[in-house]
C-alpha cells in the first residue's frame, strides 16, 4: 500500500499547535503522526489524499497566529504506523492509577488499572490532553454496574477502563472503519468482556442503550449538533463527560446542555482543552 509522506512546519512550533493539527488532519484521512523539530512528519494512503481537502482543513484551523506550510513525497514502502508505535508512543501513567501501555513496552509502571492498547495513530493513546482529562474523570467517578457509551471511541480506550472500573456494559461508536477495528483489537487485548462496537454517528444511537454515563471526546461543533442525541438515550440522573474543545468554547457547550435539561457540575483544563461534566437531572 502506497503513502504519501507530508512534512508540515508550524510556527509557532508548540505542542498544542502540532496537537491540533494531527486533530484536523485526521479528519481528512491522515493516519500516523510523527514529531519533528519544526512540525510534524504525517503520513496518508496515496489514494485517500484530496488536496482540495487540505488546503480547505488548513484554511480552517483554529488557532489564531498560526503558519503551517508542508511539503509531501512518496514515502518509501515500511509501515508508518509500526514506525510510530515504536519511536513515539511511550507508556503514561496518569493519576498515578491507571497505566497505558503497549505490548512491546518493556519495564511498565504497576499501576491500579493496566491498560494495553496496539494504536496506530496518535490520538487516543492517553497523551493528549483531552483523553487524559476523560481518565481523571473516570477514575474518580463511580461506575460500577452502569451502563456506559464511548460515543467517538477512537482507541476504545475510555470504554476499555469504564469497563475495569466496574461499568456493566460499555458501547464504544465511532464513524471510522479503522477505530471500529482498532477498538475490537484493543478490547482482546485487555481481555475484556461486555464492550460492544459499532461503527457510526449520533444517529446510530436509536435502540441503544439508555446510559448512565456518556462519554464523547470528539469536537465542539460535532457536540453542539449531536448533544440532544445523547440526551435522548440518557437514563434520568446520568452523568455527560464532553471533550475534545477548548476552554474558550465552554461557555457554547454549556448553554446547549443547559437548554436541553442538563445541570453543570464542573470542568477541568489543560493546556487550554477542557472537559466538562453535567448531570440530567432524576425526575
């Protein structure tokens, strides 16, 4: 299988900006992502790349102040995707509870929950900020016996410790073929049961569930269309776990919710992402 090989020089070049570049360009059919010292190194099948695409995801970027500039060439025939696993995906520990890893990692931290996950793209590994934002909320909230969706599952690694942590039965949905995949590949990994996946939108929702809690790490205007969705499929008294946004858009997220019968609990930041957390209120 043939890749396209694109180098995208950022200035500034900050972690959050190549964050949020891997983030759009994974929109647009990128797969595997690497570090560089003025950007990122990106990888795409020769016949999924759509310049049009591209240049359009590039205009649209969000980040004020930001030049992105890229070259591409044929990349030589290896697998990006193992490249990356290998060189850049380094265990986390986060909470000093829960440790991500992957099989080839040698000498892991012991940790309360251990999570192995075989990623093929950057995200959804725990590095970034937004999932590891989901874990601390995770990790503090009780779901034991809950019935729990991971709604943009990517990795399926948030479904993957709601189901250690006790859930009864996870739903991990994501719209990408990979993800569904990748999550199916995971979750045996882990040996776990009762994680069922689907691949799908919002709309696939009808018939499932309802849920006690909601997970959707995926990105502001995607949860402003779809949040009643998950609001209908919501037992009274369930808990919403947004992510995937920056603080600047929390103000947004929280009057939707609001207008459709959700209480806000609390957020959390870093780095500028934010998650937040609402209650649907018992009846």
């Amino acid at each position: 299988m043939k890749y396209l090989e694109f180098i995208f020089h950022t200035t500034p070049c900050t972690e959050t900006v190549n964050d949020v570049l891997s983030a759009i360009l994974a929109d647009v059919g990128f797969e595997s992502f690497m570090e560089q010292t003025d950007g990122i190194a990106a990888y795409i099948q020769a016949g999924l790349y759509e310049e049009e695409a591209l240049k359009q995801a590039i205009e649209n970027y969000p980040l004020p102040d930001t030049q992105i500039t890229y070259t591409y060439t044929e990349a030589e025939d290896k697998d990006w995707n193992e490249e990356w696993e290998k060189n850049f995906f380094q265990p986390i520990v986060i909470g000093d509870r829960c440790v991500i890893h992957s099989t080839f990692h040698q000498d892991v931290p012991s940790a309360e929950y251990d999570i192995v996950i075989n990623p093929q793209m950057a995200f959804g590994t725990g590095h970034h900020e937004t999932t590891s934002l989901v874990i601390h909320e995770l990790l503090k909230s009780d779901l034991k016996g809950k019935n729990v969706l991971d709604m943009g599952c990517g990795t399926s690694i948030l479904a993957i410790l709601a189901r250690m942590r006790g859930a009864a039965l996870c739903t991990a949905i994501d719209i990408d073929d990979w993800c569904v995949r990748n999550s199916i590949e995971n979750i045996e990994l882990n040996h776990l049961d009762h994680i069922k996946v689907y691949q799908g939108d919002a709309s696939s929702l009808v018939g499932k569930g309802p849920f006690d809690v909601v997970i959707a790490n995926i990105n502001r205007n995607i949860l402003l269309a779809d949040m009643e969705q998950y609001v209908n499929r919501m037992n009274s008294g369930g808990l919403l776990l947004m992510s995937g946004f920056y603080t600047d858009d929390i103000s947004a997220i929280r009057t939707e919710a609001e207008r459709l019968g959700l209480t806000f609990i609390e957020s959390q930041e870093k780095n500028r992402w934010a998650v937040v957390k609402f209650l649907l209120q018992p009846k």
